[in-house]
DNA sequence: GCTGTTCATCGGAACAGTTCTTAATTAATA
DNA sequence: TATTAATTAAGAACTGTTCCGATGAACAGC
C-alpha cells in the first residue's frame, strides 16, 4: 500500500525474469541469492543511474539486514556479467541497466544524468587516428550543462 | 643535465607567459605565487592528464617543501580560473591543459589516456531532444578500449 | 535425513584519494 | 616596509570503496 507502484521500463532496460538470471548465474558458477535479485532489480527499475549507496538506502527497506558490502560485490558482479554497466561520470560511480547503445547529458548543477540518443553520430566511423591508438570497445558521449529544472531554480531565486 | 628537456606541445596548450597568468591572478584578486607558477606550467607540460599526485611527485624535485594540499588547492583554483580542466574519468581525478575541443580515448587496461580530434563529430548538431533537457554547455566523446601498448603485451605474454 | 564443503553474507575495520584544520612562517603586493 | 594572502607542516576528517574474519545458508554426496 506504501508501495511505490514503480513499473515504467524504457524498452532497452527490460527486466530479466529469475529464470534468465538463474540461468545466467549458474552457467558463471555463481548462486542466485535473494539479494542479487533483489540488486539486479533495483538497478533495472530505477532510472536515476544510482549510486551503490541509493541502491542500499533503497533495498534497506524489504531487506532491513543487507550490508553496503553486498551491494558493492553485487553490483560488481552483475557488472561483470553484462547485466548492468558500471559509469565513472563524477566523484560515485553510478549503475545503469541500460545495455544499449546512448549518451548522457550530466547536469553540472545537480548532477543528474539523462541518458538520450543520436543516431546522427552512432554513425560516423571511428578516424582513422584512432585505430593507430588501439581497439576501440565502446563509445558515449558525454554532454554537460545545465537542466531544465535547474535553469528554472536559477531564473526564480534571482 | 639531467633535467627532462620536455619542451614538445600541441597547438592547443600552449603555456600562457607569467606576464599572462599575472593578469590572470590580478584580475581574480589572487597572487601569483611561484607553486601556482609550477603547477600551472607542470600541467601544461604533461602529455599525460597527470593525477595531483603525479605533479605533487614532480614538482618536488625543484621545490622539496612543497605540500600535497598546495597542489590539490592550486589545480582547484587553475580549474576555476579555466586555466586547464579537471578530469574524473576514473578512480582518480586527472587534469588536462588543453582547452580546445578534443576527445578521449582511454585504456581500460593501464588506464592511459589520449587526445584525439574528431572534427566529423564536432560538426553534428545536437538532438532536437536535448534542446528541452537543459542548456548545453560542453560535450565529449569517451572511447573506451585497449591500447596499442597494452594489445602487444597481451599478445606476448601469453 | 546427516555431514561436510562451498560459497554468500554481515558488520566492522581498513584503505585511498581528497579536503579541511590550526598555527606558524613565508612571500607577494601596495 | 607594512599588510595580508598564501604556504607549510602534521595531522585529522571525510567519503566512497574494498577487505577481512566469523557466521550462516544452500547444496552434494553419503
């Protein structure tokens, strides 16, 4: 009843169900744990890029004797298997379950980060300087400014 | 003699003369002391996003009473003044003189990063879909990979 | 069912990078 | 030279993250 009915899904960040995961886990010879799920979950639903932190304060809640430690391992782990991918944008590291190809706009302000598309650059092949540099595994964008909500604050308590 | 005679620069971080940074410091109401002369010019010299650590161990060489805290306090400052910007690509916080647009590449392995240009990119306009997120203010592409460096030591010490 | 083994978990301690504190000293500018 | 900001030293504090030793749960083979 004091549930938040959390249920908005982006169609990239689509929940596994325990089956996939158990699946997942056991072929990576690990266990499928209540609070592994519970983790994945909490990263899947949520669309803030959390911190392991918010996911604690989060899961405290339904599991009132989960330690930070689990977390972190969790979050690691689920990181290690591709479930989620780990972001280094500032100071924490966030978690995001989207696996598809964005970008993110970083508010300086708040530092929220909303993930968005662009197909227009997806596109563009890598320069040719760069392939003299290395392999190239993964590309974002990383745009910062200031959002909406923040510009308005700023515009009213003038 | 056995001073580094590192004198090659890009285009982009040339070093601002004394006379210049003086103006600069002036203007902001600050003084121009000799450790903020050192640090400033430590960074434009390094090629390689140094951490406050790294200059903090290098600048100790030409003055061995200097404090960690000045170093960390001075890059802050540089950063303020827009003298170089600071980084937090990773577990540490780098800084890097170049101001120009650029992008990075960085090695998941030794955690190495390089400038490259991308003009093809720079040239893309924004998504109509970031217009009502908020004011853009500065973007970058982040490429992820493996370097030439670290692929050849792979390859070798299997 | 038991028994041992293999993990995952817990709680707290440890760690690393960064910032802050206080007081004394040094050095830049008017 | 006087004023005042910046630096130093030595350490404490802080924050995010990881490690550690003990405990406990789940599963395999008997």
């Amino acid at each position: 009843m004091a549930k938040k009915t959390k249920k908005s899904h982006d169609a990239n960040s689509a929940r596994l169900s325990v089956d996939e995961l158990r699946r997942i886990f056991e072929n990576a010879g690990l266990r499928l744990t209540h609070q592994r799920i519970m983790v994945y979950n909490a990263v899947v639903d949520s669309k803030e890029h959390p911190s392991a932190e918010t996911i604690y304060e989060q899961l405290k809640k339904d599991i009132p004797t989960i330690s930070l430690d689990t977390v972190y391992r969790t979050l690691s782990t689920l990181d290690r298997l591709g479930l989620i991918k780990r972001l280094q944008l500032f100071d924490y590291i966030r978690f995001e379950p989207d696996l598809s190809r964005h970008h993110h706009f970083i508010c300086k302000k708040c530092k929220k980060i909303i993930d968005f598309h662009w197909p227009e650059i997806d596109g563009v092949s890598i320069p040719e300087t760069l392939k003299s540099v290395g392999e190239v595994q993964d590309q974002m964008v990383e745009v910062r400014g200031i959002c909406k909500e923040c510009l308005a604050q700023e515009g009213g308590e003038k």
